[in-house]
C-alpha cells in the first residue's frame, strides 16, 4: 500500500504538519497549436517542499497491470494498461504531475487546495475506487482520445488515500486532459465528489478557484491587446506610450494563480503564427520563462529555507502529434526530448532516467580562432 499511495501526499501532507503555504504549488499550463495543425502542451512545476527531483522521467510499458489503492490498502481497480506512456516523477517515486501515452494523449495534475473534494470512499464498491495518483495513470494506460477519457469518467470513484507517513494529508488537484486532435478539457472533484468538466479555455489551467471561476475572471481584462495605446493630445500636450507593450498595460504579473491563468491567456492568445510543431514547442518554452519563480520570489527574505520553496524545479513540453516529450530542469537549462515513437512499448522495461546526474548546466564554449 505504502508504495501505491501517490507521491503527492508528501508535499501536501508536510505542508498540514509544518505549516500550510497557499503558494505551495503554482503550475501554470497552456498550448499551442501550429499551422499544420500539430498541438503541443505545456507547463511549469512548482513544489514548496524541497527538491521533488522531478528531472526523473519514468517509463511504463504497454499491458501493464495496475492496482489501484483504496483507505483500506491496495484493493482499489485492477485493469490492464492498453497504452505504453512516460510520466514526471517526484520523491523517488515513479509518479508525478505530467505525462504522455503512446497515442499522444497528454494528462497533467494541478493543485486545488480547497476546492477539490473526493467521492466518500464505499468499501462495497472498491472495485472501481482509485487514488488521484491512480486516476491519472488510468486515463494514461486506457485512451487515445479525449473524448474515450470523457466517456469513462464516470465508470471509477476517485477517493481521498490517507497516508500515515505524512499526516493523513488531503490530495486537493484538478487534470488537464488533451489529444493530437486538438480537443481539452479540465477534470475537477468538487462538494463531495461532484464531477465537473469544462472545455479548457486556449489551454491555459493554473490552481484554485475552480476552472468556472477563472473563465469568469477573464471578463475583467476584455481590454487586453498587444495593440499599441494610441497617443492622447489633451489641451495640445500630447501623451504617448513610453515604449513597447503598452497595449498589455494592466495585465497582472504576481504569481497568483488568478493572475498567472489571466497572463497565460493573455500570451497565449497573442502568439505568433507558428509554422510546425518545433516552433510551437519552443514558442512554448518561451512564453513560460515568464511563468519561472526564482528561489526566494514568494518567501520574505530573512525567512527564505534552505530548502527550495515554491521554485520553478521543471518545465515540460508534449508534442502530441509527434508523441515527443521535452523538458528542461532549474538544474540544468538544456532542453531534453523523449521521442515515444522510438520505445517499444511492448518490451520495454517500467524504469526511470535520471538525465540531471551532477545537477550541472551544460554549456558549449564557441571557440574563436
């Protein structure tokens, strides 16, 4: 049970034990679509709590075997994974908030503290409970589509797994669930175990409120353009912009998730056309350094851990279509890929890679003659 109970709780759990953070997990995601139609999706990872070692990727293969876990142990679903994918990892474990199938269906967690709430846990009916960490494996192991994803939901009980290790934590997260063929959605759990599902908005999901609240949200910045303020003679004095980007004055730059959702809109709307999918994937990149939270950006300065907190640890990019996952770490700022495509699902090992090992930049000398 200890080893089926997902690596989240730790974050969570320490956070009830020591002192609750409302900025212990700030993940911002968006996507982006190219003119020949590839879509590819992306994200930050942000952990109050030490390092999460996100840069472990693992691997899982085709057929595999799960058992869900359940409050009374490892007696939740059993099903057989259809689809080989590559997942994140945290804390040694082979979980983690972000992953991509075989077919290219891509699956990613985000906290929700107090606004997530789990189904209350039947034992009659263990046979379809699950954990959070479980539900987003099987929508990984099972679908090619959002739309099978969207058909089944209602088929598992997604309940709260205490873990004794770390306090009996809650797990508060909503998912975000895309396909090759350009269709999202978000995922939440609300009042009790309600399921709510929303059509995502360009991609973009943050953190709490619930999804519904950020699409209203969006109303209070309708005035948003890249478009240039146009210059204002009043009494023959005329005023004009100070420099580029006056037509996004106004839009919201702390780290809040309210603020973040309304800024990844906002960026993401105004993207440039993109040609293909490499110019999306590292469009991607780009439009989210301006998500990165430095070390001790949202921690007073003499009250800074020696640990890391609420630090940007990983950022990943999923190209659907062709089913490569990319990544960079706070580490090491090379960007990394995955090529799915290349694994052979049906033989392949479950492992993970560790592709940090000595946690140094890699950085190429040009050589001047």
């Amino acid at each position: 049970m200890q080893n089926r109970n997902f690596w989240i709780s730790a974050i969570v759990g320490f956070c009830l034990l020591f002192g609750f953070h409302d900025h212990a997990n700030a993940c911002t995601g968006i996507s982006l679509k190219s003119k020949d139609g590839s879509v590819v999706v992306a994200r930050t990872v942000e952990w109050a709590l030490s390092d999460a070692q996100h840069n472990k990727i693992a691997i899982f293969p085709r057929n595999k075997t799960f058992t869900a876990s359940t409050p009374d142990g490892s007696n939740g679903k059993r099903w057989k994974g259809r689809f080989g994918f590559v997942s994140m990892t945290a804390y040694d474990q082979s979980y983690g908030p972000d992953g991509m199938n075989e077919k290219g269906l891509y699956v990613g967690m985000y906290y929700l503290p107090g606004y997530a709430s789990y189904m209350k846990y039947d034992p009659k009916q263990a046979a379809n409970a699950m954990s959070v960490g479980d539900f987003m494996q099987w929508m990984l192991s099972s679908f090619q589509t959002v739309d099978e994803v969207r058909r089944n939901l209602g088929t598992v009980a997604v309940v709260n797994v205490d873990d004794p290790r770390f306090g009996g934590a809650a797990l508060p997260f909503h998912w975000k669930v895309a396909d090759p063929g350009g269709e999202s959605i978000v995922v939440e759990f609300v009042d009790g175990g309600k399921l709510k599902v929303y059509d995502s908005f360009l991609g973009v999901i943050t953190n709490s409120p619930t999804y519904d609240w950020h699409l209203t949200n969006l109303r209070n910045y309708i005035k948003l353009t890249p478009k240039p303020s146009e210059p204002l003679n009043i009494e023959n004095f005329l005023l004009g912009p100070l420099g580029a980007g006056s037509g996004m004055v106004g839009m919201p730059g702390d780290f809040t998730p309210p603020s973040r959702f309304i800024r990844a809109a906002a960026l993401t709307a105004s993207v440039r056309p993109l040609s293909n999918a490499t110019d999306a994937v590292f469009e991607s990149f780009r439009i989210l350094d301006s998500f990165n939270i430095p070390l001790g950006a949202v921690v007073p300065r003499k009250q800074i851990p020696k640990d890391i907190e609420s630090a940007t640890q990983i950022t990943s990019v999923s190209d659907l279509g062709n089913r490569r996952y990319y990544y960079h770490t706070m580490n090491n700022r090379q960007v990394r890929m995955i090529d799915l495509p290349k694994i052979d699902f049906e033989n392949v090992k479950q492992q993970i890679i560790d592709d940090d090992t000595g946690r140094e930049h890699v950085v190429r000398e040009i050589s001047v003659k």
